[in-house]
C-alpha cells in the first residue's frame, strides 16, 4: 500500500504540473521542468515520469505506443524483480 500511495502521488503531482504548464498557469524552462518531473519527481517515483510518458504517447496519436509503453515496462518490471530477485536468492 506505501508504494502504491508513493506511486499515485507522483503521478498526481506530475499530472498537476503538467496541466498547469499546458494551460500556461506555469511557466518552467526546459531545464527547470526536465530538473523538477525527472529529478525531484522522478526520485520520489519514477511512476509518476513512466505515466506522464504515456500521457503524453497517448495525446499525441499514438495509441498504440502508450499502450505498449504501459504494458512493456509493467510485464518487463516484473520479470526484472522476478529475475534479480531469484538471482539473488541463488547465489545463497
């Protein structure tokens, strides 16, 4: 549940930003906006970066590259727990 709570929270905060920069509410240089959604967000959780990604795919018109974005990193996340989890648990 903590890192659900952590996950959803970035994405919000990220997704808040995000409308507030495209409704022109907020202006950030690029390198501010790169530094806040990548080093601060995305050291709180880079869920909330993986989401705006897709987001942003998505309104873009391209469908079917979020949709792979989303489903990759999740099916792909999990083999890597999975792996490295066991791999280590070998080593024992």
């Amino acid at each position: 549940m903590a890192t659900a709570a952590v996950n959803l929270a970035g994405s919000f905060a990220i997704g808040l930003l995000a409308g507030l920069i495209a409704i022109g509410r907020l202006q950030l240089s690029p390198n501010v906006r790169t530094f806040v959604f990548v080093g601060i967000l995305g050291g709180f959780t880079t869920f909330s970066s993986f989401m705006l990604d897709t987001l942003t795919l998505a309104q873009a018109g391209r469908e079917g590259t979020a949709l792979a974005n989303v489903a990759v990193q999740l099916a792909g996340g999990a083999a890597c727990v999975w792996a490295g989890y066991y791999g280590a648990v070998a080593l024992r």
